[in-house]
C-alpha cells in the first residue's frame, strides 16, 4: 500500500544557505533562495505505487515534507538505480523518469529527467514536496506516440485577472520529433468552447523535455480551469491528456486575490553591502488559502540605479547593490506591483561557505571514487547577501585533487579507491577558510538493494 514507511530522515535548512541532502540511492540539492525560511525537510522511503499500462515504478518511492512546500527555486532531485536488467524488468534504461504520484487521483506526473548512462541516476528539477518514484516507460514496436507529463501551473492555484504559467514534460521516444504542442483550455463549469495557446520549448531546460505556455490574466477567473493538452508528432500520431480529451478534462482550482498581501517578495530585507546580491522570488496568494505560490516576475528594477538585476533561473530573480545609498528593490507581475526599501551600505565579507550547485555543501559530502564535481564557493555580508568567490580549493591529498585554480576552477576529482576513505577540502581568500568533510565512496561494493534500508555500505554501478 502507497504510504507506509521505511527508513526516514530529516534535516535544518536554512534560506540563506540552501542545502545537499544525501541518501544511498537518492540526493536533493535546495539552492540558496530556494525556501523562504528555515524548514525541517523530512524524507522517507514508501513503498512503490501500482504500475499502470505504461508506466513501471521502480525501486522504491520517497516522500518528502513538509507536504506541498514550495520553492522559490527549482530544486535538483537525483535518484540512482541498479542497472541491472532484472531491476529495470526488461524495461529500456533511456526511459526512466522520475514521476509524482497522486493517490487520490491514481494518475502520475512526470517531471522528466535526464538520465546518466554511466553512473546510472535521473537528474530533474522539482518545484513543491510530494512524493516522487523513478519509473520506466513500456515502449511497443513501431512508433511511440510522445508521452505527456502533466501539467504544474505557476501560480499552483490560479488567481482571478493574474496571469499563468503553465508546464509539462513531453518526451518523444523515438526519432521523431514534437510537431506541436497545444494547451486547451476553458473556465471550469462554463460548458464554453475551449481557447488555445501553443505550449512552446523551455529554453532554460538543459534536458528539452519541458514545454510551457503562458495563460492570458483576462481568461483566468476564480472557477479555475478546465484544460486538457494535445500534441503531434513529426509522424503524425496525437496524443492527448487526459487520453480521452476533450471528452475528458483536468482541472485546475482558482481563487480571487487577497485583499491584504496579494504580492509579496519571499522575504524582507532591508540592507545590503555594495558588490553582494539576493536571489529573491515574488509570490502571490489568493484569498481562501494561506499558501504563498512562486510566480516569474515580469518586470525586475533596482531603482535609482544603485544596483542591477538578473535572472539566476526561470522563475527567481538576482539583486545586486552596486552604489552606496537609498533604494527600492522593485518587481511587477500582472497588474500587481510590489516595492521594497533597501539601504546600501559599504560593506565586507564576513564569512564563506562551499557550494555544489549553489546549495552549501553536507557533512559530509559524499562523492564516488573516481568521479570529478564541480564546487563553487560565495561569500556572505552581515546581512546575508552573498557574493561568488574565486578562493583557493586545496584537499588533504588522500582523498582526490583539485586542477587548475583558471581552466579546471574548483574541479574537485577523487581518486580511485575500492574501499571508502575520508578526507577534507578547503577553501582560502583574504584570510578567511573553510573546511569541509569529504567521503569518497569506494567502487569495489555492488549494491544489493532491499527496500527499507538506507544501506551506506554501497554504490550503484
């Protein structure tokens, strides 16, 4: 049954610092800005819901919490498997994706996942806490129709006269190509004829699984949706979601806006040292909910010119201070405004951390032997605005080696051991350093994986 518990764990996560979650079979990195205060993160392992037609849970599921937390940032989950054939059942390994379940539903969404051939994990990025299962696709002779993920909307319950983003993974599996890709939608219970937008590539996604569109404020009001999405591939085969659509329809919830703090940034801050930076995310709400959702601003000003702005990602937004002095840090999203006083101070680092994709590094860091990770590092004020920094990286030398401070910078290789060994990094710039616990997981132990257990004895290979 989906929902009884096995090993668990949890951890303290700071919004300043974000942070790497490590597990024997699966890893969550919550970058810096990604939570908009310190939160307990649990996860555990549950066990697997049932197959479908097309769909083959693998492994073990993992549920995290708190339940339907949002990000102010995608947040990389990975999963590694066996990848011996009697684990993937036969299944083709270049399928694999790591899915959400809904129990209430019975229905999967995929969020894709681009999948490592050679040390055998599915890397994607999630945007709230559920529960996620690695999959395989049943593929038949011939050509496979795309495979459409579902729909995650931004924000996650729709607000009356604000516009919408709308995403989906679609993965075509053969050598064919995606054609089109349409979203169709109505006002939920209107009975009227569906509207459509074309769902178009997401140019920031490094895996080209993901499609979005943007739904027009003016055909967004607090009935929700009802929506279903269609595609074609380059050989002419349709498919729709739900399968049987339009006779068949998703739903997506709405809500007006709240009469007090309809927008808001995820934090306030009111000072920041010149040359450092904050990632902040604008987030809106409705008036029956207490949930702030994650929205992309459409417009992003330092005011005054005592700063700049730039986007990290697709959905945050990156302020920097540049001049001493008074300011606003200032964003829009549909017909909602938001501004937020800043002072400029002059301004020192007062302490540096390590970052494996912008997330502070664990204690300890685990690593596979003979494997090469790219680390960063960022310095932080006295107000917790960071900078990136260009330290020096050093290793005790039993663990592995870093390459050239210039054309390799903070390319930390560990080397090749058959057994687990142990070791540090660190870092130096002007004075300060950081020092970090390394585990370098050996390669000689084949993993025999049993449900339940968090075996840290062994590595997938």
């Amino acid at each position: 049954m989906f929902g009884s518990f096995f090993a668990s764990s949890s951890v303290s996560v700071t919004p300043e610092t974000g942070a790497v979650i490590q597990a024997p079979t699966m890893s969550l990195t919550i970058p810096l800005g990604a939570l908009s205060e310190e939160t307990v993160i649990t996860y555990s392992e549950t066990d697997l819901p049932a197959a479908t037609d097309s769909i083959v849970p693998l492994q073990v599921a993992y549920k995290f919490g708190p339940e339907n937390l949002q990000f102010n940032k995608p947040v990389q989950m990975k999963i590694c498997y066996d990848a011996r054939p009697e684990f993937l059942q036969g299944k083709n390994e270049k399928t694999l994706q790591i899915q959400h379940y809904d129990p209430v539903t019975k229905r999967y969404v995929s969020y894709g996942g681009d999948v490592d051939l050679v040390n055998h994990c599915v890397t994607t990025s999630i945007y709230h806490f559920s529960n996620y299962i690695l999959t395989a696709q049943n593929l038949v002779l011939g050509n496979n129709p795309p495979t459409i993920g579902g729909a995650t909307f931004f924000p996650g319950r729709l607000i009356e006269g604000l516009p919408a983003t709308v995403r989906t993974s679609i993965i075509d599996w053969d050598a064919s190509a995606i054609v089109t890709a349409r979203f169709h939608y109505r006002t939920q219970g209107s009975g009227s004829l569906f509207k459509s937008i074309a769902m178009l590539p997401d140019e920031n996604d490094g895996t080209g699984q993901f499609y979005q569109a943007k739904i027009p404020a003016s055909d967004i009001f607090a009935a929700g949706l009802e929506y279903y999405i269609e595609v074609y591939d380059s050989l002419n085969a349709r498919v729709t979601r739900p399968a049987s659509a339009p006779s068949t329809v998703d739903i997506v919830n709405g809500d007006i806006r709240d009469g007090v703090t309809p927008l808001r940034f995820q934090t306030t801050i009111t000072r920041m040292s010149a040359g450092f930076s904050r990632d902040l995310t604008i987030q809106v709400k409705g008036n029956s909910s207490a949930t702030f959702y994650p929205v992309p601003a459409e417009t992003l000003t330092f005011a005054g010119g005592k700063g700049v702005t730039s986007r990290p990602n697709w959905l945050s937004a990156r302020y920097t201070a540049q001049i001493i002095g008074g300011s606003y840090l200032q964003a829009s999203y549909g017909n909602l405004n938001l501004s937020m006083p800043i002072n400029v101070y002059p301004g020192v680092m007062v302490r540096m951390i390590v970052l494996y994709n912008s997330a502070e590094l664990p204690n300890p860091f685990e690593v596979t032997a003979g494997s090469t990770t790219a680390l960063d590092a960022a310095g932080y004020d006295s107000y917790n605005n960071f900078i990136f920094v260009h330290p020096t990286f050093t290793s005790d030398g039993v663990i592995g080696t870093f390459g050239d401070p210039f054309s390799d910078f903070g390319k930390f290789t560990a080397l090749y051991y058959p057994t687990d060994r142990t070791g540090t990094i660190s870092v130096n710039i002007g004075g300060f350093t950081s020092t970090y616990n390394i585990l370098v997981k050996g390669f000689g132990v084949l993993c025999q994986y049993d449900v339940g257990t968090f075996d840290s004895t062994c590595i997938f290979n």
